[in-house]
C-alpha cells in the first residue's frame, strides 16, 4: 500500500509536548508527516506564508498568543488549511467552540492514543477537503444562477420594445384606423390583442423577478395603515368580481394595528392573491379577506371556494414557473411567476406566506407582515471573523441607548443561516471572511433585502460594494461614536445624544 506524506506544521512552544507527538506520528501506519515545529504564532505565519502545509496542529496558548485569537489569526489568514486544536485539560469549551467557527477538530493534550491520532488527522483533511469542494460548488451555482438571471432579464427587456410596437399596429388595424373589418377578422384580432397583453404580463413579471432575484429590489419601509389598504382594494376588486357574480367579503378587527412594511410590494401581494381568487372561484362564488394581528406581526388571509390544489402539488405552487391543473380543458390560467414574486415580496417585507387547500374545498392563501412597534427592539446582525472586533461592535451597540437586539457571527456561511432565522433589520458585514467571499455574502444578504453596513480596512473594495448593494460603508478602523450614527441612520432611529464609548473591552477598565 503506498505511504502517504503529509506536511505538517506543530505549533506548540513546549519542547517535551514536541518531542511526545512527533513520536506518536512516527508510529502511524499508512501515513508519512513531514512535521515542521514551531513555538510562536508569529513563526507559524511564516512558515504557512513560505511553505505548503497539509494540516495545522495548534496549541492555543503560545507566548505571543492567547486564546481563541490564536486560532482566528491563522484561520482568517490560510483558511484553506485545516487546523487542529491542542487543549489542555479543563479547554474543551473552548475547543468546542474552535470547532463550530472553523477549526476541524481537536485533540486533549496528554489522552487519545495513536489510533485516535491517525484518526483525528485523516478526518480533519477529508472533511476540510470536502468543505472546501462545497464552498466551490455553492459559489459556481451562484454564478450560475446571476448569469441565468441576467440572460433572462436581457433577452426579456429586447423583448418588451417589438412586442409593444406590434401591438400598436394590431390595435390600429382593430380600431378599423387603417379601414374596415368584417365580424371574423374583428375576432381574429382580438385574440392577437388578447395574446399579446398576456406576453406582455410575463415579460413584466420575468423583469421583476430577476430584479429581485439580483437583489435590486428597493423597499421602503414605511408606517402602513393596513386596514384602509385592505378597504381600497376590495373597492377596486368588487367591480370585478361582480362580473362574475362573486362576493368579495372584508373581515377586519376593530383598531387593527398599523403594519410595518413597503406599501407598493405589499399593494403588489394583495393584486396577485386576489386576482388568483377572483379567476380560481367560480361563478357566484365567495372570496374572503381577512386580517387579524398574530403576535408581533399582522396575519392577512384570503380565502376562495374554488377547486382548490391537491396537498403534493402545494409545496410547489411558490417556485417559478409552476402551474397547478385545477381544472381540465378550458379556464383559468397565468404565467407561473405571480406566486413566485408574492413569496419573494413578502419574505422581503420579513413576514412568510403559506396556502392551506384541499380538492373541492377551496383554498386559503395566508401571508404576514411585521407590525408596526416603535418600542420593539431593532434587530443588528454582525458578521466579522476577527473576535475582537466583534467584541468591540457589541459593546458599542449595547453600551449605547439604542433599543437592539443584536446576534454575531464569525462565520459567512452561519451568518446567512442566522439571518434566515432572525431577519435582522440591519448587518454589519465585514467584507474579509476566512471561510467565504464577503461579496458572495453581501449578494445573498441583498437578496434577501437586508440592510447592510459594509466594513473593511480596504477603502477600494468599500467603494466597490457599494455599488453592489451596500446600503453604507465604514473604514477600519473607526470610531464608535461614527458606528453609532451609521446604524442611526440605516435604522431610521431619530437624532440622539450617544455617550462617549471606549469601545474597549467589556472586562476592561475605562478611563473616567
């Protein structure tokens, strides 16, 4: 069987520590370490900087180095290289925690016999192999994805100017400008008339999607008087719907709360759910609107007694371009795309949107939206890999008088998991991340319509991002006080007077 080498950098500063692994290594079948030892991190950057390196085995007390920090100055640095954490007895907490923000394992110094070695080092370089292969991955899809958007949006756009001027010519000749018509070619026209409208709607629709899609969606968050939004519209829908000799009833709540949202994508939300009611129930049909409050946020239903949609094709009815059967032959019909947006729209506005249906029973399209509250806490997501910089933006933003809720991240790939979860209302990105492109999180974030405060200590790349989609930037290193009115102002908080902060560390003494 042939021997596998691997190079193997020890940073360790205790001599006899040295001295029992490289034994311990010397004694692994199947594998060949060429083991470089070091005693200080700064000579452990070195030799990374210098030389190839299959694996990193850290001691994470060094005599330039303590702590976590010893870790994240090699993992931000040489990310591509797996790292394993030597510990002390009475550690682990800490090694755990290594693991959860990069590193691939860790070893308790002095326990764990040869096997258990071989073991730790062959897992942490496959797994870090296989992590780094889905990083690859995940980024080509990315691409994928933007160049698929962007192609869509193109072809869609040179579509839209020779589709309008030909139904200008078809409108003309229908209107009998250009001279008359008999009975079948005023029929023949109409259809043209009828088609091209409806070319026209999905070409509009592809256009917004990719909008949104490429993270080019711009809400406005606004104080929203609900209930008044939901009376005009069922004034606008009741005409049509007494074409068809529906009812369209209103339920609301007396003093419904005011909602928190962009009055235009939810106006766009409420267009599409209703028109689907109103072209899905059947003649003398019934279609209910309902809204009621539901926690901290304000539930909106509408609910028709049309066919409905069989439970396995409900999962699927919000993806792009999918089109449930309802009913055989001739009916209703759409682009496939309006559920899609609404989705989109609404997780944008930070609430969801779910559908309860059954064949013959009609169907319920649900979605929420936030409630207004000024006194609720706004909600900031940091995303930093160096720990002390995330230390210090904490203690900012809680030693301020600011209402937040603030979470934190070391970790790109976490932080948009956290943001799916705790939809924060501002992210202060940092744009150098060890384990991935901080454009690509930035990307996602604005996909997402999350406000974002770009940091970085390269004045260039700020610049650039904000032309990506960073709603404003900061340069490293800055001042507390500037931090504080950067998140004022994305937050839309009013003027304040913000005491004087250190910005130091928590367990550190300031000065009087």
């Amino acid at each position: 069987m042939q021997t596998k080498q691997i190079n193997l950098l020890l940073v360790e500063d205790n001599s006899d520590e040295v001295t029992l692994i490289k034994e311990k290594l010397l004694s692994v079948k199947d594998i060949s370490f060429n083991v470089f030892s070091v005693g200080r991190l700064d000579q452990a950057l070195a030799r990374l900087a210098e030389d190839h390196v299959d694996l990193v085995m850290l001691d994470l007390t060094l005599p330039d180095s303590r702590g976590s920090d010893t870790f994240t100055r090699i993992y931000r640095r040489f990310p591509e290289v797996p790292i394993i954490a030597l510990t002390s007895m009475g550690d682990e907490t800490m090694a755990i925690r290594l693991v959860q923000e990069g590193a691939q394992d860790y070893i308790v110094k002095g326990q764990g016999n040869i096997s258990a070695l071989a073991h730790a080092i062959r897992y942490a370089i496959e797994r870090h192999h296989v992590k780094l292969s889905s990083q690859d991955a995940l980024k080509r899809l990315r691409e994928l994805n933007e160049s698929k958007s962007q192609f869509v949006a193109e072809v869609s756009h040179e579509i839209r100017t020779p589709l309008a001027i030909m139904r200008e010519f078809a409108s003309l000749v229908r209107d009998e400008t250009v001279g008359p018509l008999n009975e079948k070619q005023k029929q023949c026209l109409d259809a043209v008339l009828r088609n091209s409208d409806r070319l026209t709607e999905l070409v509009n629709q592809i256009l917004d999607l990719a909008r949104i899609e490429a993270g080019k969606a711009e809400l406005r968050k606004t104080k929203v008087d609900l209930a008044a939004l939901l009376i005009q519209f069922r004034n606008d829908f009741l005409p049509v719907c007494q074409s068809k000799s529906q009812s369209l009833i209103l339920d609301l709540p007396e003093n419904l709360p005011t909602a928190h949202c962009d009055v235009s994508s939810v106006q766009h939300i409420l267009t599409n759910l209703l028109g689907n009611a109103h072209k899905f129930a059947p003649k003398d049909g019934v279609i209910h609107i309902r809204a009621r409050e539901e926690s901290h946020f304000l539930r909106v239903d509408i609910e028709d007694n049309g066919p409905g949609i069989p439970r396995d094709a409900q999962d699927k009815i919000f993806e792009a371009f999918v089109q449930i059967n309802r009913q055989d032959g001739p009916g209703a019909k759409g682009t496939g795309l309006g559920l899609k947006i609404a989705k989109s729209l609404v997780e944008f506005n930070g609430g969801c949107i779910s559908v309860e249906s059954a064949p013959g029973k009609g169907s319920c399209f649900s979605f929420t939206i936030p409630m207004y509250d000024k006194e609720l806490p706004a909600r900031i997501l940091i995303v930093d890999d160096e720990a002390a910089i995330v230390r210090m933006i904490e203690n900012v933003l809680r030693n301020s008088d600011l209402k937040l809720e603030v979470k934190a991240s070391l970790s790109g790939f976490e932080a948009l998991v956290i943001a799916g979860e705790f939809k924060p209302n501002l992210v202060i990105l940092d744009i150098h991340l060890a384990d991935v492109e901080g454009e690509q999180v930035l990307l996602s974030l604005r996909q997402r319509a999350f406000k974002i405060l770009a940091i970085s200590g390269d004045v260039p790349l700020l610049d650039k991002v904000a032309k990506q989609g960073a709603d404003d930037y900061l340069a490293k290193p800055f001042m507390p006080n500037d931090l504080l009115d950067k998140v004022q102002f994305l937050l839309g908080i009013g003027p304040k007077i913000y005491p004087v902060i250190t910005g130091l560390e928590p367990d550190e003494e300031k000065d009087g």
